[in-house]
C-alpha cells in the first residue's frame, strides 16, 4: 500500500513539476482545483516522448473472443478510471457479467495461473508461433498449469478480482502476446462480439 501512494505522489509531483518546466510558459491555475483539473493533460504532454509504438505483424494466425459485450477500454493510451491520469493500457476490456464463462482464444497450453494485486485471477495460455493470450479479473479457475486446452474450451469464470474490487465494471482484461511483447488484441480476433462499444 505505501508503494502504492509513493508512486501516485511521485507521479502528481512530476504533473505539478510540468506545469513550471515546460517549454511553454502557461498561466499558473490560481485554485488548487483548477491545478487538480490539468494535471491529466500536463502529465499526459509529458509522457507522451515515450509512448510505445504498437507493433503490428502479418500473421494468419486468429483467435476467437473469450467472451462476448461491449468493449470498455481499448489498447493504447487512456486516463485511468480511478486517478483520472494518462495510462498505457496493454489488452482490452471487455464488459461482462461476474459469472460469464471465459473460453479459450486458440487452442494451446496452460502456462501459467496466479493472482495479482492489480489483475487478480490470472490465467496465461501458450499457443504456436510464439503467441500468447492472457485472461485477467477472473473468478473461479478451471483449469491448471500444463493442461492443453481447445480453442471455445471453458477455461474461468469472470469476475472482479484484483483492482475491479475498488468499483470498477465488471470486465474480462484480455491480453495478447507475441514472443513477450503485448500487442493490440483487436487486430488479432476473428470477428467482432456484439454490443462493441470502444470507448
């Protein structure tokens, strides 16, 4: 937990930092609120020298989606729902009741199942080619490392693990790999769910 805040006043500092140092000269917010409202858009003109470039490859491989709803966040850059600052979010989101099975992308082998602080339930699948596919915020995992798997086979149960439980939708984090490196889930999926709505 003070990691937590350490890192989250750290990140304010060097947003408040960029309201003095910039190359620009602004006008300096009189209010503290005023301050609070454009520290996302400070903070986001100071990261963005290092914003990832997305890697994109041609491959014939496809993969099913684990779940069908709404996409509520996409892959690349957003502002956090809870800080409210710039973010790389490395997987898609897609909106689903607690409970909804999650099924396999591609055929492949379990690699890894663990818990984090920040995804929860985590489920990480192996396929060919170097690619990868994780499944987060699960509920109820069923299946173990080493177990092979098909591609539509039922592998968790979603629900609100790790930081859903500070109160945000429910949602399956889905993650595609290759060789290590995350790439943009979407470019990858064969079809679209219904009810897609990027946000």
């Amino acid at each position: 937990m003070k990691r937590v805040v350490w890192i989250a006043g750290y990140l304010l500092l060097l947003a408040v930092a960029s309201l003095f140092l910039s190359g620009e000269f602004r006008p300096v917010p009189s209010t503290l609120p005023q301050v609070w409202t454009q520290i996302p858009a400070y903070f986001e003109q100071l990261v963005s020298p290092w914003k990832e470039p997305e890697l994109v490859v041609t491959t014939t491989q496809r993969f099913s989606w684990p779940v069908n709803g709404p996409i509520f966040s996409a892959y690349g850059w957003h502002k956090h729902p809870l800080t409210k600052l710039p973010y790389y979010h490395r997987a898609v989101d897609i909106g689903v009741a607690v409970g909804t099975p999650v099924r396999a992308a591609a055929e492949g082998q379990v690699s890894r199942v663990y818990y984090s602080a920040t995804l929860g339930h985590t489920v990480i699948i192996q396929h060919s080619e170097g690619w990868a596919s994780g499944y987060a915020h699960l509920d109820q995992i069923l299946v173990g490392e080493g177990d092979f798997v098909a591609r539509g086979m039922v592998i968790a149960q979603s629900g609100t693990t790790g930081l859903l439980r500070l109160g945000a939708e429910p949602h399956l984090h889905f993650m595609l790999f290759l060789q290590g490196v995350p790439v943009d889930p979407l470019v990858y999926l064969a079809s679209e769910p219904p009810g897609r709505n990027l946000q």
